[in-house]
C-alpha cells in the first residue's frame, strides 16, 4: 500500500509532484520567505505609485499657477536645490560652505547627545516615578508640565542661562526627549503583571533585585517604545533648537533659507528631514527587535 502510494504521488519523471492544496485554489504551496518578498513587493510598489501620484499632483499644481513659483517650487526645482546643496558648484560649497548631508549630520549628532542624556535621566525617573508612590506625586506633575511645553517657550530662558553655542541646543533637545521616556517607563513598571513580583519575592529577591530583574526588563519593550517617541520629539525640535547660531545644522540651513525666501531649499531640507528620520526610526525599531525579540509573541 505504501508503495503505491509514493508512485501515485510521483511523476513520469520520478520526481514528487507538488503537495495537494488545502484551500482548493489550484496553486502548490507557497514558502513563507516567498510570500513575504511577494507581499514586500507589493507594498514597496504601492509606495512608488502613491509617490508618482503625489510628485504629479505637485506638478500639475505648479504648471496651473495657482500660487507664485517663490511660494511653490516644481519638484524640478526642490531637486535643483537638493543637488547644489550636496555638491560643490563654481566654487561654492553646499549651503553656508557645508556640505547638506554635512548639515544633516551635525543635527543628527545633536539629536543623538540630546536623546542620549534623556534616556540616561528619563529611565531612573521613570523607574521612580512608577515604584516610589511619595515620589510620583511630586515628580509626575512636573513631567507633564515638561511634556506641554512647546520648545520655543523656554529656548529664550536657555539661551540667556547657556549663550549661543551648543549648549542650550542640547539642553532644548534633553527637555524635549525626557517626558516621553520618563512617562513611558513608569507607565511600563506600573503594569508589570504581579504575579512575577510575588514570584521574585518568594525567591527571596530584595527591592533593588526585583527592579532590575523583574520590572525593568519586563519594562523594557515599552522602554524602548518610548525612546522611539521621544527621538522622533528630538527631531521635530531641532529646528527650534538651531534657530540660534545653527549653521552648520539642517534646521539653520532650513531657518536662513526662509529669511531669504529661498523656498525649494526650504523643502529640500524639509525632505531631508524626513527621510532621515524614516532611517532612523527603522535603526531604532531593529535595535528593538534586537534587544527584546519576545515582544509580540505570547
């Protein structure tokens, strides 16, 4: 019986035919890593296609001549702009004599040192805050107030207290990034399931031991989520960070672009921008993979 059941199943040639098809489609069974190149695909040409659409609704404006040229630039004309300011042309440097990825690098290295010293300041306040009860009541009002303040409120406080160097940069970006983290940690150490606690307990583990092997690293992927938020709060204020002395910073170049009305190196910065960000966002979700790959998974 076995054996005519495996010469059923195999061809003229010898060789297995494809495997019945549950669904009753017709189609053999597709590999996992074939279905998701198939569905990487697809979307990644959903993206182009919304992209052509938007490039050609943008022309058709500027062809119309709804507003002036100054106020809207054709997409040509931003990516004029996009070459010359990360070429060097009849001896002219960039923008401001730099370089934009060159801009755009002094502003993600701001970013970075802003981000780095509110993850260093925003987890132990977080941790506080969601453990220490007499704590939270005092520190938690003060980080909601941090939160609501938009960065251009105190920028003017830092500038008189730090100058115009790279100190109140830093600072706006340190305020800006730490309520995210902060609020993210203590809301993730509040909502650690107790009965990980009474276990850790049992075992005999003190205070200090239950916070770092118990609740931080059950924490940790909401930790991370809200250092997400909070570099993403960074990059959306280091445009208000370097309207003070900013050059070189892509948030100066965009600032001394407006005042002269240069309004396609405006965008192109703009765009600059944001596709960094999109890079960075998808470096910090890998190192969450990374660091906590249990998340998603029951």
């Amino acid at each position: 019986m076995s054996t005519l059941t495996t010469a059923a199943a195999a061809g003229p040639d010898g060789l297995p035919l494809p495997g019945p098809d549950p669904a009753g489609t017709g189609a053999a069974a597709v590999s996992p890593r074939r279905e998701r190149l198939r569905e990487a695909f697809r979307w990644g040409a959903l993206r182009i296609v919304a992209l052509a659409v938007l490039l050609a609704a943008w022309q058709a404006v500027v062809s119309a001549e709804l507003w002036p040229r100054v106020l809207v630039p054709s997409p040509g004309d931003v990516w004029r702009q996009f070459v010359l300011a990360s070429t060097v042309h009849d001896g002219v440097r960039g923008y401001g004599g730099h370089l934009l990825i060159e801009h755009l690098g002094v502003s993600l290295g701001r970013i970075g040192t802003g981000s780095a010293y509110a993850v260093l300041a925003g987890v132990p306040l977080g941790l506080l805050i969601g453990t220490v009860r007499p704590l939270a009541v005092v520190l938690e009002p003060a980080v909601t107030f941090l939160r609501t303040l938009p960065p251009l409120a105190y920028l003017s406080l830092l500038v008189i207290w730090f100058g115009i160097d790279e100190a109140p940069k830093i600072w706006l970006l340190v305020i800006a990034a730490l309520p995210p983290i902060a609020a993210a940690t203590a809301a993730a150490v509040r909502t650690v399931p107790g009965q990980l606690v009474e276990a850790a307990r049992a075992l005999g583990s003190g205070p200090t031991a239950l916070l770092l092997s118990v609740r931080l690293p059950s924490a940790l992927p909401e930790i991370l989520t809200g250092v997400r938020i909070a570099v993403g709060v960074a990059y959306t204020s280091v445009v208000a960070a370097e309207t003070i002395n900013g050059v070189p910073g892509i948030g100066g170049m965009i600032r001394d672009a407006q005042r002269y009305n240069q309004t396609a190196l405006v965008i192109a910065g703009i765009l600059a921008i944001g596709l960094s960000g999109i890079v960075l966002d998808a470096l910090l979700r890998l190192v969450e993979r990374i660091a906590v790959p249990w998340r998603g998974r029951a």
